[in-house]
C-alpha cells in the first residue's frame, strides 16, 4: 500500500515537473528582450532545483580573444546585493570558464572542498564581499544545436526548503548536493535557453542590420538632395515624438489611438524612408534653387549679348550706308547737308541707347522673376511683352529671345517649378511606394509602405499621388504629414526659401487644420505638447529670417 501511495506521488511530482518545463518553454519562446530571457533562465532553474543564488554568462568572440560576460546573478538570501556586468577570460581556472572551454558540465558538493588536481577553483572573494557561503554547485553549459557554446548556467546552493536564508555559518546544515536528475533536466533547460539567446541575438542582429540599411538609404536621399538634409531624421522625430504624445490622449477623437511599441518603430522606419523616392527624381529638378536652370541662365546671357552685339552691329552698317550714300565732301554751307548728317548719325545712336536700355531692361526683368518668389501682375505682363521679342541671330535668322519653355518657367507664379517639374517631384512618392514594397517586411513592420505612401494626402482630398480623403489615410501618415509640412517650413537650409519662426508655423498649420486638409486635433495636440522641442526649437524663438 506505502509502495503504491510512493509510486502515485512520484507520478504527480514527474507529471507536475513536466508542465512546469512545458511552461518555462513557452515563456522562454515569447520572451524577446535578452535580459529579461536571461534573467527567466535563471529564475526558472533556480525554481526546478531550490537554488538559492545562481548566474548566467555569455561567450563573446567579438574580439581577438573569446571572453565571458558575466551578464546576470540572482540570490535569494543576499537580495540587495548589487551585481554588475563584466568581462572575465575564458580560462579553465574559473568554473565558468572551465565549463565553457570543455563543455562538461560540473556538479560539485562542496565548492570550498575540490578534490586534488583539478584546474578550476572558486573565487571566494565574492563570499566574503557579502557575507556569504557557497557550497554546492551545479555549472551547464549552453549550447546550440550545432554545439557551439553560447554561455554557461551556475546555479548556487541546492536549499532542502525553498524560503531557507542561506548565511555563512548554515550552509552546511541547510544545503545539499544537487541530484542527478536536477542535472539531466536542467542540461536539457540549458540547451533549450541556449537557442532561445541564439534566437534573440540574430534577431538583434537583423535589426542592428537593418537599421544600418534604413541610415544608408536616408545618406543616400540626402547625397542626392544636399538642400534637405537631416530633413529625414527631423521628420521622424517629430512623428515618433507625436505618436507617442497621441498615445497618452485620453478623450476626444484621439482617445481611440495606442501605438505598441512594434507600432512606433514601425512609424519612424516609415518617416525616415518617406522621401526615399527622390532617388528617381532627376537631380537637376530635386536641387532647383530659381525658376531657370544655371545653364539656362548663361544661355541666355549670351543671347542678350548676341541681341545687344546685333544692334550695334546694324547701328554700325546702318551709319556706314549714309556716309556712302551722302559723301561728307558736300558743301555744308551751300545746302545744309552736313547737319543732316549729324542729325541721322546722332538718331542712329539714339536708336540704339533706347534698343539698348530695353534689353537691360528686360535682363532686369528677366533676373528679378528668376527668384522663387510670389509674381505680382505687373511683372507677369512684362514677361508676356519680353516674350515677343526678338533677335537676329548669326545667320541673319529672327529667332525670340526667350524660348516658349524659358518663358513658361520664368511665369511660374510661386516657387520654381513648373507643372511638369512639380509633377515630377510628387511623384517621389510613388517611387518611395513601389521601393518599399519590394522589401520583405516582417508582420509587425508592414505598414511601413502605405504610411510613407499617405504622408503627402490631405483630408480634403487634395493631396496626392491617390487624392485620398480622412477615412482613408491611415493615422499614422496624418501624423507624419503634421510633421514634414513643419518641417519644411521652419527648416533653414532650403537656398529657394527662407526659414520662418514656430509661431508662423504653427499658425500656417492652424490654418491648414482649419481648412480640412490636416487633422485639428493631432496639430492641436503638436502645438499644445510643444512637439517641435525635440528639435530644439521654442515658440520664443526669432521671427523669420
């Protein structure tokens, strides 16, 4: 009956140890952040086998000789005992370093009683920093599946009951050697976490490695558009900024937002990546400081030297022609005619001042309209009257000064683009879009296209590249939008427009939000929780420069 009553309670125990590992398991699965997993290892086999302290190490072969992190330590009797990460050689001489050299495990009664001969001993030095009496220990090894070693597991005085405080002088009474079984499952627990670190260190890796592709991509936006740069980084940290603020609103329309963790980063790969696009824009568009190109500009300049050089030249042949035809050896006194040569040479000349001072003029003009500023009327039908004029060129041909195109770019009424040119700016963001689609997004990351695609609608329906309206525009690229339009306006390294202050941003983004093309409350909430101080700005600051 006592054999039967022995053998049901050994059965509960195996069965009620077999959940637990079954549990540790599936927490050691979901845990992603590598130290709270370290610190689950620990705890969880400290749990299993009634150790009252224990600690975790990690191999690092990074450098030109592989060491040891001592990475985390627990110890129930000595709770306040401060712990902190170290370095220490892999050398046979510790435990640690004997067990991650070797890769046996080591099951030792008495730490402070070794037999003769073996290369490890302890160092009791942390015993006596605390007060405290190390006697058995249990060290395993962790490794991968391909048996690499990751770290070592030691666990510190197996307790005969849990909520035993260990002190120097009982240890001996109220500790025990630990049990070979302890040691099998706990081999097994080891090599378990073992691929649980590997998994989350490749994981980081990938992240650390895609991180370092997001900052290339943004190097390479701004190589491409040296006018804008750090634009990317200041977008994404007002957006994440923003998102993060929207997250602590807990009434009215933005009551409903919560953005985890994943969701944030998820915002600021989008915001860093929103302008990726421009690398299909044509260079000489994306860096457009006046209406006209440069070489446009000096093309032109030789056509008004060419048009003023033709002038004189005919006021020359023109002058030549009456002095032959009216040869001055004529009596002046008998017929007057030498002050009607005077006065014909001195009209030509006259002719050619006026020809003259409209061409500059008309250079004038043409420089003034150049700039990225707001046409008045009066300019704009001076720009229609220049555009019929016209020159003779080297080969006698009448061609206009100013082309149809050159004269389409000059009228542009506000900034420096042209309808096609501006076309071919917006359309950075469908290039962004189909470039971002091509990369294999994880779950939590794939949203990133469509929010870096939506950051350029209005909730009016007036944006673009797809004319979207509020429901449609996710959260997130509205947020974004807040983001990038105050950027660009308070940004001081646009050469085509100056800086303005955060007041007058704030105000044109009021004024944006009033008209339904961004969301009232999310710019309401920008102004109010002073976002714009991440970038370190202030609503004292200068008017705009």
């Amino acid at each position: 009956m006592t054999d039967s009553r022995d053998q049901s309670q050994e059965t509960t125990e195996c069965s009620g140890l077999i959940e637990q590992l079954l549990a540790i398991g599936t927490a050691l699965s979901s845990t992603h952040d590598l130290g709270d997993l370290l610190a689950l290892i620990l705890t969880k086999s400290r749990e299993i086998t009634c150790s009252d302290a224990g600690s975790v190490y990690l191999v690092d072969r990074s450098g030109h000789e592989p060491v040891l992190w001592f990475k985390v330590a627990q110890n129930f009797s000595q709770p306040a005992a401060s712990f902190r990460e170290f370095a220490m050689p892999m050398t046979p001489k510790s435990l640690a370093g004997y067990v991650a050299l070797t890769g046996e495990s080591l099951n030792i009664p008495d730490a402070y009683d070794l037999p003769e001969g073996v290369p490890y001993q302890l160092d009791r030095s942390f015993d006596r920093s605390i007060a405290y009496r190390t006697r058995s220990v249990l060290v395993l090894p962790m490794q991968n599946q391909e048996r690499e070693m990751i770290g070592v597991l030691q666990l510190i005085n197996r307790k005969h009951h849990p909520e035993t405080v260990i002190t120097a002088e009982n240890a001996l009474d109220e500790t025990q050697p630990y049990f070979d079984w302890e040691k099998r499952v706990l081999q097994s627990l080891a090599s378990q976490a073992a691929i649980c670190i590997e998994r989350n260190e490749l994981q980081e890796s990938i992240e650390h490695l895609f991180e370092g592709f997001v900052k290339a991509s943004v190097q390479i936006i701004e190589a491409r558009d040296p006018c804008t740069s750090g634009h990317s980084e200041r977008v994404a940290d007002l957006t994440v900024r923003l998102s993060q603020e929207a997250n602590a609103v807990t009434i009215g329309s933005l009551q409903p937002i919560y953005f985890s963790e994943r969701q944030i980063q998820e915002i600021r790969y989008a915001a860093l990546l929103h302008d990726f696009g421009k690398v299909g824009v044509p260079e000489a568009i994306l860096g457009k400081q006046k209406k006209l190109f440069p070489m446009q500009l000096e093309v032109i300049r030789n056509r008004f030297a060419l048009a003023q050089r033709t002038l004189e030249m005919d006021c020359a042949q023109a002058k030549f022609k009456h002095l032959v035809e009216h040869p001055s050896h004529h009596s002046a006194d008998v017929d007057g005619e030498g002050c009607s040569h005077c006065q014909r040479l001195s009209a030509l000349d006259q002719t050619l001042e006026q020809a003259i001072a409209q061409l500059d003029r008309y250079w004038t003009l043409l420089v003034e309209t150049n700039e990225p500023r707001i046409l008045a009327e009066e300019p704009l039908t001076q720009l229609r009257e220049l555009a019929h004029y016209t020159y003779r060129d080297i080969d006698g041909h009448l061609r206009p000064l100013l082309s149809q195109e050159e004269v389409m770019q000059l009228m542009v009424p506000r900034g420096t683009l042209t309808l096609a040119e501006r076309d071919a700016i917006q359309s950075h963001v469908t290039h962004t879009y189909e470039f971002l689609k091509q990369i294999p997004w994880t779950k939590q990351l794939q949203n990133v296209p469509a929010i870096a695609y939506s950051h350029h609608e209005k909730l009016d329906g007036s944006g673009y590249p797809l004319g979207l309206k509020q429901p449609d525009i996710p959260i997130q690229s509205q947020i974004m939008a807040i983001a990038d339009i105050y950027d660009a306006l308070t940004a001081g390294d646009r050469p085509y427009k100056r800086s303005l202050s955060v007041p007058t941003a704030l105000k044109i983004l009021r004024q944006e939000a009033a008209q339904s093309k961004l969301n009232h409350d999310l710019v309401e909430l920008f102004e109010q929780r002073q976002i714009f101080a991440v970038l370190g700005h202030s609503v004292l600051e200068e008017p705009e420069r």
